[in-house]
C-alpha cells in the first residue's frame, strides 16, 4: 500500500483567523501587502516535520506556490508538493476535483477548515481509507488533529504476509 496523504489547507488551519488576537503560540507575519496578518505556529513546522514520517504531506490551499515561497520557511520545513487550486476566490468544494485528482487512490487525510457536504461525501464514496478533519479557524491546527492523523496512518499499514 502507498503511503496515506495528508493534505494540508492554510487559512484556518495553520493561520487562523476570526479573532482579535492571535491564539496561543502563534505571531503575526505580514507576508500580503493590504490583507491581515498570517499567524503562524513555530510547532506546526515541528509537527509537520513528525507526521512526514508517516505520511506524504502536500499543500492543499489557495496559496499554491506562495506556501512553500512564504510560509515553509517560517515553519523551517522542506517545501512540500503543492495541488495547485483554481484562481482566488473560489466555493470551497472546488478543491475536490483537483484533491481528488491528485489523491486518485491513494489513502488520504485532509485538514481544512472548510469541508463541505461535497467533500464529505467525496470522502464517504471514495475506495481507499479517507479521514477529514475539519479545524476551527479560530484555534487552527492542534497536536490532537496531528496525532489522530499519525494514528489514522499507522493503523493502515499492513504486516507482510507470512513468507512460508
């Protein structure tokens, strides 16, 4: 079996948003002239850097690119792959297409803060094990997501066959 996915959303999920003050952990980085701060948590670079073990991790956010250019630095991780989403603004549920496409049948977590009843039920008919977290943009990624998933991809592997 293939290694799962975890795919990673940004706004909401490693930045959030929603409140006057940044939560716990987190600092504010003016990365886009003109638009609110990016928060973002030192430990999730950590965090990321563990669940890789297990996992391949891809950026799945309207940032594209820019993820890897702006934020991967910040979080002193490797640039990861990136779905490459449709031009902003777009309805959340137009990530599932390009998701899905990259996903094909690969196990696959996916954290974002906004999943909608078409990313559920993509999840729910899919063949190959899918777990969907959906983060509070208010608090943003939490090491309790971060394990779940871990667990989530360590119980997918499989022991090998008894050669004999």
């Amino acid at each position: 079996m293939n290694r799962p996915l975890l795919l990673l959303d940004v706004d909401g999920v490693l930045s959030p948003y929603g409140t006057p003050q940044p939560p716990a952990g987190y600092t504010e980085h003016h990365l886009f002239p003109g638009e609110e701060p990016v928060r973002v948590n030192p430990a999730h670079g950590a965090w990321i850097t563990e669940a890789s073990a297990v996992l391949d991790i891809a950026w799945a956010t309207s940032w594209n690119d820019e993820a890897n250019r702006l934020l991967a630095p910040l979080l002193r991780i490797a640039p990861l792959p990136v779905i490459t989403m449709p031009p902003a603004p777009f309805h959340p549920s137009d990530k599932i297409p390009v998701i899905a496409a990259y996903a094909q049948r690969r196990p696959a977590a996916w954290i974002d803060d906004l999943h909608t009843p078409q990313a559920h039920s993509w999840a729910a008919a899919r063949s190959s094990p899918t777990l969907l977290i959906t983060a509070d943009p208010t608090i943003g990624l939490t090491r309790h997501s971060i394990d779940h998933v871990m667990t989530w991809a360590k119980a997918l592997r499989r022991p090998l066959a008894n050669p004999q």
